[in-house]
C-alpha cells in the first residue's frame, strides 16, 4: 500500500504494465502507480512473470488476480494488461 506522504517523497514511480517497449501502449490503462522498489523487481516483465517467479513478491498470483478482478477502479482493458500471462521476452509477445 502507498500512503499520501510518498506521493511526493521520490518513493513512487508510474509503471507501464506491459512495457512500453513491447506495447507501444503510453494511456492510463497500461499505467500503474507502484514503489519505485517494485518497479526495479519488474523491470521489463509482466506482473504475471515476476508475481510468480520473484520470491521478494509475498503475493501469489490467484491473490493478485482476485483483487484486480474485484477492484471496480479498473476497467476491462487495464485489468486485461494488469492480467496478462504472455511471456514479455516470448519474440511472437513482442512482435505483435
């Protein structure tokens, strides 16, 4: 959880879900506000490869998969990116 106070403390970062690189996609629905620890760990990977290869995530994927499914803030196309199991290094992923 972020708290209101590292909104400007240098602690939070914007993260592309799907890395611009790959997606090409720079809208609100490809955005997330995470720590700037987090978004180090993921780097050029989906949240997918890094909940569920990164030890330093104490998440599982099926808890993360319920609260982007339950959370009403989202819509169907940043819950689409949010869910996206493509491997981000598979050559088709970033072709396409």
């Amino acid at each position: 959880a972020i708290q209101p106070e590292e909104l400007l403390s240098g602690v939070t970062e914007v993260d592309h879900i799907i890395p611009l690189s790959i997606s090409f996609d720079d809208s609100l629905n490809n955005k997330v506000l995470v720590t700037a620890h987090a978004n180090q760990i993921k780097g050029q990977h989906s949240p997918y490869e890094v909940i569920g290869e990164n030890k330093l995530i104490q998440r599982s994927w099926s808890d993360f998969e319920e609260w982007v499914k339950k959370n009403k803030s989202f819509n169907k196309y940043k819950k689409r990116n949010l869910l996206d199991t493509r491997s981000m290094l598979d050559p088709a992923v970033r072709d396409g």
